[in-house]
C-alpha cells in the first residue's frame, strides 16, 4: 500500500475548474450542495449565505440571506425541503425552501459554530462556542434534546445515521465526544480541550454502518503544545483516522500525507475520501483500503465537499481579495479505481466472514430430511410362475390400491411413455376393436378372491399352454397392450403397469370384497370402460367380459393379437 500511495503522490495534477462562482467578500467558511446537485449554500465572513445555480454558474440573488454577524456554518436537509444557518448572531435560521417562511430558533448564548440536520429531514443539531449542543425540531422550532454540556468550544456536531448518536469534534481537533441523544449522556471522549477558540472545522462522518466515524484529529498529551495559528500550515490535525464509535479507539491505518486538513469529504457509498490541506494539495483515497489514488497541486485550497453523486469536487479558496468556489469534475478513472477496490475489498469480507459451506448469494434451499430406509429381503424369481407375477412381487405394489377394472378413469392415449410407439391404428384415426379384458379384475390381484365373510383368501390359477403369435409392434393396440403375458416380450408387460400406475389416485377407491368367489360371473355387470382419445378421433368402448365356467371359452384372437391362452379355471367350492 505503501508503494501505490508513493506512485500516486508522484503523479500529480492541476484540476481545471469548470464552474468558478464568485461574489462573497471575505473567507468562505461553510459550504453545502442541495440533494439534486444542481444547486448549492455558502455562508461566509461577510455577513451573507448565498445559493447558486450551478448549470448557470451564477448566484440566486434572489436567496440571499444577509445576517447580522459573520455566517459559519450551513446545511441543506436530503430531501432539499429546509436550509439552515448559524453564526456570531446566536441564532439558528431555517428556511423552508418551496414556501420562504423562515424560522428562528433562540437558546446559545455565543456564536453558533457548527450545524447538521438528522438523516429523516426532521431535527437540527447545533454547536456553539457556549460549550453545548442542542437539537431541535425543525417542524416546530422546539428544543429536542440538550443541552450537552461539554469541555470545549464545539467545532464539528454530527448525527449517526440512524439519529442515535451526535458525534462531536472540540476545538482544533484535539478532543472527540459521542454522546447518547435518548439518555442525554456521554458514552465516550477522548483527547483534551486545547483552550483555544480557533477551530478546526474538517467534518466527521459516520461509517460502516454506524460502528464507526472518521476525522482529521490530533493526539497530544499537553493541550499547551499545540498553538493555533490560522497562517501556519504546520499547525493542526494532520491525520486523518477512523475511530471505533463505542470506544474511540482507533480502526486501521491512518491517512497520512497532509501538513495539516482543513477540509474532508466522504462519499455517500463510502468509496472516496477526498481531504484539503494548507500543504496547498486535495488529494483523493480510496477510503476501504488506505489507498492514495491520486493528488492535486492547488494553491491556496481550503474548504472541500463533494456533490451527491461524487462526480464534481467543490473547494474553496483562501486568499487575501481572492475568495471563491470552484467546481472541478472528479476524474473518472479515479472514480472507477475507488470503486474496484471497494469491490474487491467486499467480496473479500464476504469470504472472509461466511461459512466455509454457504454460497455467497442466492436463496438457502431447506434442509432435507433423512428417511430410514428398512432393508427389504431380496425378491426371488421363479423360472416357472408367468412374468406378471414376478413383475408385481417385484415392483411390491400394495394391494389395499387395487382398482377393479371398472373404476378406471378414461387417460389420455397420448399419454404413453415417449420410448414406445403409438398405436398405428389410432395415429389413422381409427377405432379401438371392442374387445374384452381377459380376467376382469382379477388382473391386479390374480391371487386374491373372497369368502362369505368378506376376508380375502388365496387362490392358484392353473395355467395352460400359451400360443404365441407374432404382430408387428406397429399395430399393438391398447387390448394387446393389456392382454395376457406371454413370457417372451416383458416390455408389453411394463407399458401395460406404467399405463395403470400414472392413473389419477385421488378419490382413493375402497377394495370391493364379493361374498362368494363362484358367484363372480352372476353378479358382476358388464361396464363398459370408456377409452379417452385424441381430439376427432372416434372410439369404440371396451366391453368387460368376466370368464365363466369350464364350458365357457377365452375369444379368438383378431389379427393384431399377441397371444391366444386360456385362464385359469376358478376351483369349484
């Protein structure tokens, strides 16, 4: 870091006002850019606080407030509604800006040396050479809090962002308070009033996220060691350093380089600090990492602020008959330098303090939640039991979700698995033959039946030889898709269980229990299924025809058959 402050120092320029603004008579003390950064507030020694139109580069002659004693400090709310003033009159002036009604705030008893207004737009704080601090309420004029009474004359106040804090700056740097605005009391000081009344006006402002603040300050054990002197620009703060806001110890490495900062300006994201010196340079860091970015020779500078969105640098001059305000554009690739290195430095911050596991953006996905798993005894096949069996032990689908035939939803018939073809039949727009599903319900469940007393009892099928006889895959039709297993084509089988197990679930059928198993053929109806087809596709519906007894036999099998078999006969009870 060194080296690269070094390199910068090395390289200085001469920054080419664009806009100078000239009309105040003696020293500029107190400047301030409304929010839109078109326009800006001075005050100054000659008695007057004067606005300016920055695109015209002229005053507002219109706005200008000519007091009775010299003008130190001002201060534009964010949202630009009020304009506040303090000086040697003791008093505090607010303006509301859209109507012109201008308010008078009345309690120091002595200069009024600093101002600033909270981050809500709605109270004034206020420094005085009385040795107190107060705030009000801009709304009513009303005293808010205070007085704080302190050690010093006050030469710099400051709300924390969130208006719970009022850092305060004493005398010429040399001593640093933070006080409590809802308890009225100090939590910390550190350094020793010096005595003097000259003050050191360089700002303070409140960082990383109201942890901290950051200022010009001077360290000395003896408040007689340091003398004051406006002219010499050796003496006073020389350092700039961020202060731990809870216990004023310092945070990092200083900024070091000036003979003594007269001016300071932070940007609002915190990627800039910009400083003045009477060493007659400005030069600008980047503010996260110490770095020196750049330095610029000029003469005579003094006071410093940047425009809202730190695009311009606004200085004063400090000259005998020679004093006004120049507005510089910040260079841009300064601006961008500053801003890969706030860059950089917070996606280290960001590795640094997260999990080591976590992803740095994004959503966390929920936790997932570990099921045991019971290991299952491994399933056995058969050579000889038909494949239907072995497939539905092996895929162990419960039985209490058997669906007779005839609670079967109509599907979709291009609702197939995109690996089989379909039926070449209905792509022709032809209908479905009418044909019976061999085995009726019992298709799910071959191995179940009931008694009288509606508890389901085992029961084997015999089987007989099957007949095998080949159809080209092309003409499978939904009936041969369903129809009996013939040992050799267990694909026919699988599109046949995935075509059930997609079936909608819900309402969830109760298992229907028949009194007796011989009787099946009497009692149950023929339903017809109704088969779902594509749009102006006609379709015939499927007729549910239940075995009967040993002198009923299976139907001949049409042409597009896979197989002829017959089933097994029920026994006789």
């Amino acid at each position: 870091m060194a080296s690269a402050s070094t390199k910068a120092a090395a390289t200085k320029s001469i920054l080419k006002p664009s806009i100078t603004l000239k009309g105040h008579e003696d020293e500029i003390n107190s400047m301030s850019y409304f929010p839109d950064g078109q326009r800006m507030i001075s005050g100054s020694d000659d008695k007057t606080a004067q606005q300016w139109d920055l695109k015209a580069g002229k005053e507002i002659e219109e706005a200008r407030s000519d007091l009775e004693g010299r003008v130190w400090a001002v201060a534009v709310s964010r949202n630009g509604r009020w304009v506040a003033t303090g000086g040697d009159n003791k008093e505090l002036k607010v303006c509301e800006v859209e109507t012109g009604i201008v308010k008078t705030f009345k309690g120091h008893s002595d200069t009024i040396s600093c101002i600033d207004i909270s981050a809500d737009n709605t109270w004034l704080a206020s420094g005085s050479f009385d040795l107190t601090a107060r705030i009000w309420n801009m709304d009513t004029g009303k005293l808010v809090a205070g007085p704080f009474k302190s050690i010093g004359h006050m030469g710099v106040v400051r709300f924390s962002p969130d208006s719970k804090k009022l850092a305060v700056k004493l005398d010429f740097g040399t001593c640093l308070e933070i006080w409590d605005i809802q308890s009225q009391k100090l939590d910390v000081r550190i350094g020793k009033s010096d005595g003097y009344t000259m003050l050191s006006l360089s700002p303070i402002f409140w960082t990383n996220k109201n942890k901290t603040v950051i200022t010009a300050f001077e360290f000395t054990t003896d408040s007689k060691s340091i003398k004051p002197d406006k002219d010499d620009a050796s003496s006073g703060p020389k350092m700039i350093y961020e202060f731990d806001a809870s216990t004023l110890e310092t945070v990092g490495a200083p900024f070091e380089g000036h003979k003594r900062v007269t001016g300071l300006a932070l940007s609002f994201a915190n990627v800039i600090l910009a400083s003045a010196s009477r060493d007659d340079t400005i030069k600008i860091w980047a503010f996260e990492s110490r770095q020196l970015l750049t330095s610029f020779d000029i003469k005579n500078v003094y006071r410093l602020v940047l425009s809202p969105d730190s695009r311009k640098i606004a200085y004063t001059i400090f000259a005998k008959n020679d004093h006004k305000i120049c507005i510089c554009d910040t260079p841009p690739d300064i601006l961008a330098q500053a801003r890969n290195i706030a860059r950089k430095k917070l996606n280290l911050n960001h590795l640094l303090h997260s999990h080591a596991t976590r992803p740095l953006a994004g959503p966390r996905r929920p936790p997932i939640l570990a099921i045991p798993i019971v290991p299952r005894p491994p399933p056995t096949n058969d050579s000889q039991q038909p494949a239907l069996s072995r497939f539905s032990k092996l895929l162990r689908f419960p039985r209490a979700n058997a669906v007779p035939v005839r609670h079967i939803q109509p599907r979709d018939p291009l609702d197939f698995p995109a690996t089989l073809p379909l039926p070449s039949n209905r792509i022709r727009g032809e209908s479905a033959p009418s044909t019976s599903l061999p085995g009726g319900s019992a298709f799910f469940n071959p191995t179940q039946s009931s008694s009288a007393n509606g508890k389901p009892k085992a029961r084997e099928p015999k089987q007989k030889p099957i007949q095998v006889v080949d159809v080209p895959l092309g003409q499978v039709t939904y009936a041969d898709a369903v129809g009996v297993d013939d040992g050799y084509r267990p694909y026919v089988v699988f599109f046949c269980l995935s075509w059930f197990q997609k079936k909608e679930k819900k309402p969830k059928p109760q298992p229907v229990y028949d009194d007796e198993f011989d009787n099946d053929d009497e009692e149950e109806e023929n339903v017809p299924v109704p088969v779902a087809v594509p749009p102006r596709v006609q379709h015939e519906e499927i007729e549910l025809k239940t075995l009967g007894s040993q002198s009923q036999s299976q139907p001949e099998a049409g042409p597009s058959r896979l197989a002829i078999t017959h089933h097994a006969e029920a026994p006789s009870s």
